[in-house]
C-alpha cells in the first residue's frame, strides 16, 4: 500500500499543481498510479481548467480500472480533434456561454448591405455561358459532401444519401450526386481535349453515418466512380457542457465519459486542412472546392453555372443562394461592416437579419424591394472556394470555425440549463474570418432549378402555413419533376401544366414524371441539342432517359417511355407513344406494410403499362412506334 501512496506522492509532483489538487480531486489523487504519463498531463489539464467534478465519482483503485483508463482515451480524442485541443474548447465556451448569459448581440457595431454577387436567369445567354465557363473549370474541382446525418427525422432509418431523390427510378441522392460528378468530369476533360484528371469527391460522415456510407458505396461499386477518387472523413463529436462554467458534462449512464454531441457541419473545413487533403488537391493542381449538403435534389442543376461564375468574377467564396421574400425562414447573404473598419460577406439568420436592419436606420426592416423579393438572397448553404486563398486562411486558423451556443436556460436568470449544451459551428461561417480584401459573392438562382432540400417529416410538412415550401421527401421529388419539366419546356419542349394533388397532407403540383442520367443532360445546352421538332408531353406521362446519346425528336408522349442504352448507341425516338403509363397512388405514411421510403412521400408508383427499349450495341437506332 505505502508503495501505492509513494506513487501517487510521485506522480502528484509531476503534475505541478499546488497541495489544493489533493483536496479537490481525491478520488484522481488515488488512482493516479493507473495513469500513463500522458495521461497524467491531460488530468493536469483538467484540473487547470476547473474540470474536478469528472472524478468525483471515481472508485477506489483495482474497481472499473479499464473504464478509467477508457476515461482519458476519450478525452485525448476529444483533445486531438479539436483545434487547439480542450483547453481552447473550454475557454472558448466560458468566453461565449457568457456573452449568451448577458445576452450580447454578436452584430453590434456592425451595419448590414446588399452584397455584389451574380442573379442568373435561367437559359438565356448570360446562363449558358457561365455554364460552359463551369464545365471547362469543373477539372480543376474537387467535391466535399457534408453527409453526417440519419433521416430519422424524416421519418426514415436508414442514412439520408441512401434515401431515393425520386421513386420513378429509385436512385438515391448519393448515386445521382456521384453520377452529375461523372458528368462533369466527362464534359470538362472532352473540353480540354482529354487533358484532365479525375475529379475528387470527399464525404464527411459521423460516428452515425461512416459505416453506412461506406457499405453503401462499396456494395454499388462506388456508383462508377472510381473508389480511388472518393475520400471518406469522419467528423468526431465535442463535450457537452452543462453550466455557465463551461463544467463538462458527464454522460448519464457512465460516470466514466463524457457526454458528446455532433459539433456541426462546419468542422469540414478543419478535417479537410489537418488530413492533408487540401495540401494534396493544390499540389495536383485543383483550383476549387465546391461544399454541398446532403438531400438537395436539384443542386447539381445549379452548379456548372455556379462555377462559372466563381471563374469568371474570381470569387474567393462564393455562396449559392436562391430568390428569398422578405422576413421568410431562410438566412440572407448580407454585408455586415463594423463601425472599426471590419467588414465580411456571411449568412445572417432571417430571425436576426429583420432586427438588425430596424436598429441599423432600416425602419421597415427586411423588405421586398421592386423584383418582388428581398434584396437580401437566400442562403442554401452550398459554397464554392477558391483553393488557393482557402489554404491560406487555413494556416492561420487550423480550420477554426467561429462558433455559437445555444443553451436552453431553466428560467430568464441563464443561471442552468434544462439540458446540457455544446458549441456548434457551421460550414458556411468560414467567410467570418476573412480579411476585407476577400473576394466574397453569391449567384442567384430560381428556387426550382436548384433548391429542394429534403429535411422535414410528413407531419411537421403538413404543418407548413400553405404556399411556404415543405421541404419534405414528398415536395422533394415533385421538385426534380418540376425542373426537369420547365427544362425541356425552355428547351423547345410542349410540357403540360402540373395538376394539383394532396399527399401526406402537403398540396402539391404533380408534373409530368420525368428523368434523366446526368450523362443525359447535365448543362441546358447539351439537353437543348438532344430535343428537336415537336416534342409534346402529357401531364400523366413518365420518362427515363438511362442513355447518354438519346435524342428526342418530334415525339408525342402520352404515357410511359423508358429507353435504356449503352454509350456508344445513338437512338433518336419519335413518333407517338401512347399506353396506360405509370400512376400515382396514395399511401398512407402511417401504413408499416409500406416501405418507409415510400411512406415519407405519401404516394406510391403503379406500373400499369410502358414502352420499354434497352439498345446494348453500339450503332444508331430509331425508335418511331
């Protein structure tokens, strides 16, 4: 025993504290001897920084001495992960927990403007030519994905890149993000005569969704894409916090952890920088990184304009951005400058953004000017950066993203919290900390063309105020059919208007079911040359397009076509096509014996007849039944 006491006398030396450490943590005082040296000076650490309660409930020395030496593995991870390690994650939350405490207004000082930024008109001239801008840059790109979430709160258990963007084929928003990317990289190499490379795709995922992303990649063989090509990152959690002290929280069921909880989507950007990635990209001479979140059907309609334009202006950052109407619940794209000189282009929540303009001089606040909108656009939080200054403002930050807190106080003295809370930060602050000589834009597109994102449950949809967008798996999907319809109508196309129908409480505008392969069709010009004469559409026809070189000419569809065919057949189809098609058929999104995919929709397909051709030759073929 005496030689036990002797160790930790030793080990208590080497910490370097005062004699107080003793009385403060006893039970870490007795079980220091376990401890390895490194471990020794993380407890040192949190000791400093007023963490004593972790040990409070320690048992005596030979009692649960695997799940006390697990203790430290967990908080050097939590150490290792976090820029600057805990100490700045614990003084970093102090310094904010009472800003939020004294109920600190983070834009004080600051006036906000209409940032410049580019309002893009779908396929006329302007359009077209940043799209071709954007697909001879596209070699140049690499992709991030931020994918760490489970469509629980859809209503679904699976991942959420798992889920199908649309029930006509089934594919899910992984594939058809992994195939616009084959696209590009295949329209951006024919572009520069074959000189290109292969474009990067890096996924972050969390300690819920990495498995799975993996599985689901490796059991479709990366969707063709070359598994070589695509960069998974796992995004750690951070400690909960549960006072103003900023005293970490113990998890509820183990007194040997620490509870944790996902950080935000904005620690991209630090896993990008310490894995090497960004380094590795520059060296192979990438020049963008476009960031994109994980349910938006429509995005990659946007993105060959998008980044155009970034080429074009030279935008450091530029934030896709959609019309938005004044006070709506989406955050705007405001120049915010400081009455010190400081100036940034950022996201500003819509619930703060109408306050800030009545106390800056803007009695009416946040309101529509003569295009009908707020001049202030809405954010999607999809970026594209500029490689080589991003690098560089990584140096300086390790990929530090200013954070926010948002406890949830028992009462208005913000004395405690109802539960613990953690600090956040969000992938589309990184301008925040941007000099003012920082090129910062935004482009603006159509909310049909390139924003639908799916993020609300069947019942929290329903609730929607009528004409707000639902934002569910069921207006998901409608929206591709929407784009794709307005599309080929701009395109020369006769596209019946949409019918309205209700499913899962959500009024909805049914257009014509119609689909295509990216390598269809991924810029307005490629689709404009593949229709020609007088295509007509009915309301209830469905279409898939699963070939790359298929040309619509002077059809009159009235049902259901699909044509499949390999890249080397040339098909051209016409004529009129008429059957029983594909119909709509309510289902109830409290149904068990309806798979949930289907169930979250509200609707299911019923096959009841269609013309069906697959050309597995190459050669050229017409279709004219």
């Amino acid at each position: 025993m005496a030689s036990t006491v002797d160790s930790a006398a030793e080990q208590l030396s080497k910490l370097g504290v005062d004699g107080a450490f003793a009385d403060s943590a006893p039970n870490l005082k007795k079980n220091l001897h376990l401890l390895s040296s490194e471990q020794v000076e993380l407890a040192k650490m949190l000791m400093e920084m007023g963490q004593s309660h972790l040990f409070e409930k320690w048992a005596a020395p030979g009692v649960d001495d695997n799940e006390k030496k697990a203790f430290f593995d967990q908080v050097a991870k939590l150490n290792s992960s976090y820029p600057g390690g805990l100490k700045s994650y614990i003084k970093t939350a102090r310094e904010l927990l009472a800003d939020s405490k004294a109920g600190k207004n983070p834009f004080d000082g600051f006036t906000p403007s209409v940032p410049t930024g580019e309002v893009l008109k779908f396929g006329d001239d302007t359009f077209i030519n940043y799209e071709q801008a954007g697909v001879k840059e596209a070699k140049n790109a690499a992709f991030v994905l931020v994918a760490g979430g489970l469509g629980e709160r859809l209503g679904y258990n699976g991942i959420k890149v798992a889920l199908p963007a649309e029930t006509t084929t089934g594919t899910c928003f992984l594939q058809n993000y992994i195939e616009c990317i084959l696209a590009l990289q295949e329209s951006s190499c024919r572009l520069a005569e074959g000189k290109c490379q292969e474009i990067p795709f890096a996924i972050m995922t969390s300690d819920d969704t990495h498995s799975r992303t993996q599985e689901l990649l490796e059991s479709n063989s990366y969707f063709g894409m070359k598994p070589t090509q695509v960069k998974l990152l796992k995004q750690e959690k951070v400690a909960c916090l549960d006072d103003n002290d900023a005293r970490l929280a113990m998890d509820p069921k183990n007194k040997y952890r620490i509870q944790t909880k996902p950080h935000g989507h904005g620690d991209v950007h630090a896993l990008l920088y310490s894995g090497g990635l960004l380094k590795e990209w520059h060296d192979a001479g990438l020049k963008w990184v476009l960031f994109f979140q994980d349910t938006n059907g429509l995005l990659f309609k946007a993105i060959p304009a998008s980044l155009g334009v970034s080429a074009t202006k030279q935008y450091h950052v530029n934030s896709l951005a959609v019309p938005r109407k004044a006070k709506e619940a989406i955050g705007g794209i405001t120049r915010l400058t400081h009455a010190d000189g400081r100036s940034m282009v950022i996201n500003v929540e819509y619930n703060q953004l109408d306050p800030l303009l009545r106390a800056t001089g803007f009695p009416d606040g946040d309101v529509n000017c003569e295009t009908g909108y707020s001049p202030f656009p809405g954010n999607i939080n999809q970026l594209i950066l500029e490689l080589g200054p991003y690098m560089e403002e990584l140096k300086k930050t390790g990929g530090a993203i200013k954070e926010f807190v948002n406890p949830k106080y028992k009462d208005a003295s913000k004395t405690s919290f109802k539960s613990s809370t953690r600090l956040e930060c969000m992938m589309q602050d990184y301008p925040k900390t941007l000099p003012p000589s920082a090129k910062v834009g935004f482009t603006v597109m159509d909310a049909w063309l390139a924003y639908a994102p799916v993020k609300n449950n069947p019942e929290d949809a329903a609730k929607v105020p009528k004409g707000n967008p639902y934002h569910s798996a069921t207006s998901g999907e409608m929206a591709i059919y929407c784009a794709n319809s307005l599309i080929l109508r701009k395109a020369g196309a006769q596209v019946d208007d949409p019918v309205q129908e209700v499913f899962n409480g959500q009024e909805v505008e049914v257009w014509p079911r119609l689909t295509w392969k990216p390598k269809w069709g991924l810029t307005f010009s490629e689709i404009k040359n593949k229709v020609s004469g007088s295509c007509s559409v009915s309301q209830k026809s469905t279409m898939v397009i699963e070939g790359r070189n298929v040309v619509l000419e002077d059809l009159s569809l009235n049902g259901a076509l699909i044509i499949d065919s390999v890249d080397d057949a040339e098909v051209r189809v016409g004529g009129k096509v008429q059957n029983k098609g594909w119909t709509l058929e309510p289902a109830d999104h409290k149904d068990t014996s309806v798979p949930e995919e289907i169930r979250i929709r509200g609707f299911k397909i019923n096959k009841l007849e269609q013309l069906e051709k697959s050309y597995s030759e190459p050669g050229k073929f017409s279709l004219k039944p």
